[in-house]
C-alpha cells in the first residue's frame, strides 16, 4: 500500500459536505437522484420526495444528478443539459430545498465553474486516475468524490487520495462501483471497502452502477435491477459508510442508465432496509481475525 493513513499512524478523516458531516460515528449517507438531469419538473420533484424520506426515516442526503454526461456509449445519447443550465438547476435545488448536492466533472475546465454551485464535485471511474483533473477538482476546496475504477484495484486508490489531500483539501471519499468482470459485466468485491476505508476516508457503496452492464445493450449500456437491494444490503453489512443510487420516478423511460435506477416509489422500502441492516452491524462487536503470520504470535500468548 503506497499511502495508508491509518498504518502510517494519521488521522482518519471525516468529511464535510454542506451542512452534512459524513464519516465513521455520523449518520448514514445517502447520496440519490436521477442519472441525468432530464427536465426541472422531475428534478425537483425527485430531490423533494427524498428529502421528505430523509427526514421521515433519519439519513443524511445529498442530491446527484449530472448536468452532462460525457461517457455515454453512443455518440447519438442523450447527455443532459450542459455545465450552465445544469449547474443553473442545481443551484435551484439547493436554494429552494437547503439540500448539497454532486454532480460529475469530466473536464479541468469544469471544475471552477462546478465548484461554485456542487458541494461534492464526482469524478467518474473512468477518470478516477487523471491527475489533472482531480487536482483541478480539490483546489475548489469543495468535497470530492473519486470513484474506484472499473480497472483498479482497492489499494491503488491511495494514490488518487493523495492528489487530493496534497492539494490541503482533506474533504475525499471513496466510492466502489463494482470491477470489470469479463465483457459486459462487473462483479463486486465487497472486500474493496475495508481496504480503502484503511486509507481513513469514508468509502461509499454504488448500489446502482454495480448492477450495470457496460455496453450490454450495444449502444447502450444495460443493467440488472432486480439486483441492486441484495448488493446494497451486503455492502452496508460490509461495513460501507453511504450508498449511492440513482432514482428515477419511471426508470423504464429514463434518458440515461434506465435498466440500473430504482423506482421512486420503491426507494422507501430499500433505504429503510438499509438503515436497518447498518443500524445492526453497529450493534455487533468488532471482530478481527489475525492476518497471515500472526496465528504463532497468539498462540504463543
């Protein structure tokens, strides 16, 4: 492990986005919204109904939604609005709902422009190793959020905290979003989120692009579902810190990533689940086995 802060005896970091304080020892992080931005009417309305839930069922929240999204499989897909009119619908939800909101940054010469609306400025798996741009992304002095690549392994992540933290911004998470598993596919390992949590930054669980299926559907990718609650379910009892799902009131028309959003009206019954199961581990006594070589050491004792 090339940087690990807890090993190297620093501190873990919490992390602050907005109002929200997010980390080890604060509630729940859900981090929801629509894939793209597809029209205000149903943006406001989405951030609306889940901030009703959050303050029903007792999580924190973030909105996402992307104002472009530029690594959509086919040239002819639709994108979203663009930095100015997207960033222009974001502000709103802040300003009407008091809620932070995320959104993906693709390009360095988005990111000042982002920063000044986002409290947590996404950058893509696909991205998740261009220095440059996640540079560009912490001198915002805004939250960032770096997605685990398809193609990286837990440990290397390190190195993209440190450009980050390097930069005095000390506001990074990590988020897992699955790992190329063969052609049009992923699999999780839900051992990526103790390892990168080892780096002392909250690790966040995508319930929802890790049931995608890359390019599955030609020019389009697609996507599983009806098995986002099961992986969800087993990466809060992981021990993960926040999920991350998208949310769509008809997922069957959605203009981007349709076959791996929930259902507005089903994301109740999921979060509250969720909450349940994290509110279980909490409860049970921390459990760690010896790593290889250290069984002699305690059988000796």
């Amino acid at each position: 492990m090339p940087y690990n802060r807890r090993v190297a005896g620093g501190s873990k970091l919490n992390v602050q986005i907005g109002n929200i304080e997010f980390g080890e020892g604060s509630p729940f992080l859900i981090i929801a919204g629509p894939c793209v931005i597809e029209s205000w009417d149903m943006t406001i309305n989405t951030a609306r109904a889940l901030q009703d839930l959050s303050r029903e069922l007792g999580f924190s929240l973030v909105f996402k939604s992307s104002f472009d999204k530029a690594n959509r499989t086919s040239i002819d897909s639709f994108r979203g609005p663009g930095i100015t009119e997207g960033l222009r619908m974001l502000a709103d939800v802040k300003r009407q709902l008091g809620l932070p909101v995320l959104s993906d940054v693709h390009e360095i010469s988005q990111c000042a422009e982002a920063g000044e609306v986002l409290d947590v400025l996404q950058i893509p798996a696909f991205l998740c190793r261009q220095t440059d741009l996640i540079v560009a992304a912490a001198r915002t002095g805004k939250a960032v959020n770096i997605k685990k690549g398809q193609f990286v392994a837990p440990n290397d992540m390190g190195n993209s905290i440190k450009k980050v933290t390097d930069c005095g911004n000390n506001n990074v998470f990590l988020t897992e979003r699955g790992t190329t598993f063969g052609y049009n596919n992923l699999v999780v390992d839900y051992r990526a989120i103790p390892m990168m949590q080892a780096f002392g930054v909250p690790v966040v669980f995508d319930a929802t692009h890790s049931v995608q299926l890359p390019g599955g559907g030609g020019t389009v990718s697609s996507g599983q579902r009806q098995f986002i609650p099961t992986l969800a379910k087993a990466a809060v009892a992981a021990g993960c810190d926040g999920v991350f799902m998208e949310v769509h009131p008809n997922p069957d028309v959605a203009k981007s990533d349709g076959p791996n959003q929930v259902p507005l009206a089903q994301v109740k019954e999921l979060i509250s689940q969720l909450l349940r199961v994290n509110q279980t581990v909490k409860t049970l006594p921390e459990l760690k086995l010896p790593m290889n070589g250290q069984c002699a050491a305690l059988a000796v004792k």
